[in-house]
C-alpha cells in the first residue's frame, strides 16, 4: 500500500513569491492535515481538511492557505513568501474522520527554501 | 495555550541500555498520545500511541504509560540498538487531524 506522496520534495523560491505543494494521502483516507517543522519552532499544525472541508485551523497568517480534491489528494499554498517561511511541510493522511483522534502518517515532507 | 514540554532534548545511551523520554500537557481535553521516530531527511513514523482510556502500551522493545491525573506521559525503549539513533517526538491531540508535538529529543545510542 502506498504510503503519503509529497511533491514537489524540495524547491527553492525568492521573497514575494507564492508556492503551491502538493499531497496525495493514503489510498481511504479522507483526513489530510498540513504541518510546518523549522529548527526553531519544531513541529507546528497549519490546517486539517476532510470532505474538502477545512475542518481546523492553526495559528499561521492568511497567506498561508489550502484545499482538498473531491479523491482526497490536498494542496497548500503560501503567498508573497518571507525568509521565514522556509522550512520542511509535512503532510499527514488519517482514516479516522469522526469525533475520535487516528493515527497520522506522514509524508517525506517537501523541503522549501526561500531566499 | 495548548503546550507539550519534552525532556529531554538530548539522550546518549549505550547499546542494551534503556531509553526514557518524558512528556508533559497542558490541555486536559487531550485524549490521544503518539510518539513519533524522526529519521534525517524523512517525515515522521508513528512508533507507538495511547489514548487517555488506557495507563499503559506495549510494542516489543518500545512501551509507553499515561497518567492523566498528572497530565504526563513518557516513552521507554529497553534494549537499545544503534538503529534506535534518531529524533523521537511526542505529541498530544484533542481535535482530529491535530496534533501539539513536543520539541524532539536525539537520542543517540552507542554502540
């Protein structure tokens, strides 16, 4: 069974510029969360989505934002890109969609560096 | 806010002894407990979970315990092997798809 699939895995950008990242989850599972791991502040939630909805939010500015596809699969993107947003984004995929918590995997994360 | 602390950031053991990491939350409507294994240059991999109706879970080398009332759990691995050797994470979760994640501990086993 696949595992979560993470494009592209690393990319280069310059300030001001926007990014768009892309998830395919775990074939049957419908929960897609997004995830920002820097050096400095670790492993910090974005959004969670489910049935194309954004179900929950984290405390990240407006130009950070997403979406998720009718088959599941999501995208993020980041707009006018700052020097601090470079960091790894980590996509999780879980079954479990109701008001209990499930397992997370993860993706190889796509590596973004802007300069 | 929603908070996990975990200590320690740093652990060198030799290969055969025992690993403990411990964890602390702060939002008592957490409900569900991973820890993760971060190898360098690859996403996370769930290792081990709990969830708040359970004191204790054990998978082979790697065993976890919960108290609730304390609001701290802690991940013990015995019999140390130099594959061990990564980044562990813990993290706490009340609301699906979220997790608070601790900030890591290297562990480091010696062979």
């Amino acid at each position: 069974k696949a595992g979560v699939t993470q494009t592209p895995r690393y990319l280069i950008k310059t300030r001001g510029q926007q990014v768009t990242l892309s998830c395919s989850p775990i074939s049957g599972h419908r929960s897609v969360s997004w995830y920002q791991q820097t050096p400095g502040q670790g492993l910090q939630f974005l959004f969670e989505y489910f049935s194309e909805t954004q179900r929950n939010k984290g405390n990240f500015p407006g130009r950070f934002s997403g979406r998720q596809f009718s088959n599941s699969r999501s995208e993020m993107n980041v707009s006018t890109l700052e020097l601090g947003d470079s960091a790894l984004y980590l996509c999780a995929s879980s079954l479990l969609a109701g008001a209990g918590t499930g397992e997370l995997f993860f993706g190889e994360g796509s590596r973004l560096t802007v300069l | 806010g929603e908070n996990v602390e975990q200590h320690p950031s740093t652990l060198s053991v030799q290969e055969g002894d025992s690993a403990v990491i411990k964890c602390t939350y702060s939002d008592s409507a957490s409900n569900y407990f991973p820890w993760y294994k971060q190898e360098l240059g690859k996403g996370p991999q769930l290792i081990i979970d709990i969830r708040s109706n359970v004191g204790e879970k054990k998978d082979q080398r790697i065993a976890v315990t919960l108290n609730k009332t304390a609001k701290h759990f802690s991940l013990h691995i015995t019999e140390t092997q130099p594959e061990d050797s990564a980044v562990y994470f813990c993290a706490a979760s009340s609301i699906p798809g979220k997790l608070i994640f601790g900030q890591g501990t290297t562990l480091q086993v010696k062979p």
